[in-house]
C-alpha cells in the first residue's frame, strides 16, 4: 500500500444481510469541502451492478480504483461475485422450502402456521 491521504481507495465496499438477503456492493467514495475550511465531507456513489449478473463489469470498478489496487479488486470481486451466487441459490431454496411447507399445511386442512414473509403468526 502507498502512504498518503491521496493514495487511499476511492472504493468502498458495502455489506448488508437482511433476512434471508444478502447485498454486497461496491461504492465510489471522493471528499468535498475544503480541508482549511472544516467543512470536508465524504461522498458515496453506489456504482451499479449489471441486471442479472452477480458480478461487476471491472471496467466500471477501474474506473474509480487506484493503479496499485486494480489486481486486488479483481481478486476480491470473483470471490464476491462467487458469495453473491452462492447467496442466490441459497435465497431460492429456503423460499421454495417455505413455499412447499405453506402448501402442504394447507393441503392438509391446517391452519397457515407463518405469515406470508415466512415469520411464525402469533398466538392470540
């Protein structure tokens, strides 16, 4: 890594799982503001995916990246784009599991026994 403030990554890299769901992507990040003035601040962009695809285009992600860690955000994004299928697939079977226990429950004459997100009803 090179010391200096002007050599930091312009990249961010974000991380949300939210039930069943699983976000990582990639943000650009600049400062505005005058550093004399005290009023510097950091900006995000999130920088958009390809529909459909569970990997960055790298020409996209280049674009905001440092010479010096170009080969590290081509290394770290196959291993992501690896998690974020692995993330679909898994996604996908717990919503067919729930989809299939809905379904027999009510073709057994039960009562629906989780709500439509898939949480437990409450007893009343």
């Amino acid at each position: 890594m090179h010391p200096g403030w002007e050599n930091a990554s312009n990249l961010q890299l974000r991380c949300e799982l939210r039930g069943n769901s699983l976000r990582i992507d990639w943000c650009g990040v600049w400062w505005v503001g005058a550093k004399k003035a005290n009023n510097r601040r950091m900006v995000r962009l999130s920088i958009p995916k390809p529909a459909g695809a569970n990997s960055y285009n790298l020409a996209r992600l280049y674009a905001y990246a440092k010479e010096w860690e170009k080969p590290l955000v081509k290394e770290t994004e196959e291993k992501l784009a690896a998690i974020r299928s692995d993330a679909n697939h898994v996604i996908k079977a717990i919503r067919s599991i729930k989809n299939a226990a809905l379904v027999a429950s009510l073709a057994g004459g039960g009562e629906r026994t989780t709500s439509k997100r898939g949480k437990p009803n409450r007893k009343t």
